[in-house]
C-alpha cells in the first residue's frame, strides 16, 4: 500500500486542497444494499484532525455519488459514544467535522457499529483502519470456512446444497473481500485502486470495474468541487471575522 500511495503521489500528484490521500474500503453492512466506506485503511498511519477532516469529505463524495446514498452519515471511529472519549486526535477530530456544515456527521461510531449500516462513512487513521480492514477479512473467511464445514454430506446433503446455492452464492458475494476487487486511493489527481497482492483474476477483474464506476460518477471533479466550495465559504468567513 505504502509503495503504491508513494508511486501515485509521484505520478499523478495530489488534488487541490487535499494534504494526504485515503484508502477507501467498501464493506457491506448488515443492511443489505448499504454498504459502508471505511476512510483510511492503510494510506496515513499518523494522522492530524484536518487529514481526516478530508477524508470524511472525500468519502462523503464517494458515498453519494457511487454507492448511492442521498446524505451520507458519517461517523468517527472510536472507543465510545460520548464527544469527550478517545485520545487527543480524536476529540480534536470531532470537533472539526461537528463545526463543518458540508459533513453529515452523526458522532462518534464504535467497533460494534462499523457494520451496522448506521454509518455510510467511518472516519479513522490509517494504523487503526488498517487493523480494521484485516480483521474484517480474517472474519468473513473465517465465517465462509465455518459454513462450507457445516454443510450437511451425504446425497440428502448435496441435494440440500443443491437448493441452497444460490443463497450461498449471494453470501460469498457480500462477504468476500474479492468480489470488491480493491480499495480507491482516494486525493490523488487520478484514479488509483490498490488489490491485495494474492488477488486472482476476478478481484483484477473486479478492480477495474470500480476504477470505470469512480470515473463514470466523476468521483474526482466532485471531491475538487466539494473542496472548492469548502474553501470558498471559509474565506468569506475569515474576511468578515477579518472586517
């Protein structure tokens, strides 16, 4: 990830008003057909309240324009509920996206929530995403392992499989890490989707369907729109304060 981040920052450079770019992961949720981005995942491992500040733009953008969702929640990863927990970043963090009006920001969200569908966005460093990111996937196969184990043998077993299969189908579908093909490095000035480095051939596959779909929703003249207008509105206010 970090080389890949390093390669796309050489190459493509970053987009006005973004100090540092994100790994954005998607993850279906509980609620189906509203899956959740996770902002970052791997990208920044130290991180200062104005880089996930972006990121919970940038995701927001994703979010609507991509995924779907018509104002999307946003939550800030943490260890509780209350706006005074967690360490210092995070309580300045919560502060930020509370005063900023083009977030749709809902408080703090809880590891117990991340799933929940009761975000569209999770905010959170990349040390902290990252770990979050591998557990997730070391569960979902960990549960694909547990339920091909638990399938009944036998002729009864496999006609009983036999009439199960498409529902296993569409369980592989939303727990399988390959079937989303990659996460979107997301504040680079060009679209960059990072794989793991074992994926076969349909996560490429898969891969390149979310880099045509970041395209054909324009997720990068919307992330320098919405940052425009950010920036704009923050001018005009420091000029009044100023008068």
């Amino acid at each position: 990830s970090g080389a890949a981040m390093a390669a796309a920052l050489l190459r493509l450079g970053r987009l006005p008003g973004i100090d540092r770019p994100a790994i954005g992961a998607v993850f279906p949720t509980i609620m189906a057909g509203k899956p959740v981005i996770i902002m970052d995942v791997g990208a920044i491992v130290d991180c200062r309240p104005k880089y996930l500040e972006q990121f919970a733009i940038m995701g927001s953008v994703y979010s609507k324009y991509v995924l779907g969702m018509e104002e999307p929640k946003v939550g800030l990863l943490n260890i509780g509920e209350e706006e005074c927990k967690g360490n210092d970043l995070a309580i300045r963090t919560h502060q930020l996206l509370r005063k900023n009006s083009r977030i749709n920001f809902i408080g703090n969200a809880e590891g117990r929530d991340v799933l929940s569908g009761q975000f569209d966005v999770i905010v959170c460093d990349g040390f902290v995403g990252n770990i979050l990111l591998k557990f997730a996937e070391a569960v979902g196969e960990v549960m694909l392992q547990i339920i091909r184990e638990e399938l009944p043998q036998g002729i009864q077993g496999q006609l009983g499989t036999a009439l199960l299969k498409p529902n296993l189908k569409r369980i592989k579908q939303r727990m399988d890490h390959a079937e989303h093909g990659g996460a979107l490095l997301l504040g680079v000035a060009g679209i960059c989707i990072i794989s793991h480095g074992s994926s076969q051939a349909p996560s490429i596959f898969n891969a390149i369907r979310l880099a045509q779909e970041a395209i054909d929703h324009r997720v990068l003249e919307r992330i320098k729109a919405n940052h425009f207008k950010k920036s704009k509105k923050s001018v005009a206010t420091n000029s009044s304060s100023e008068e």
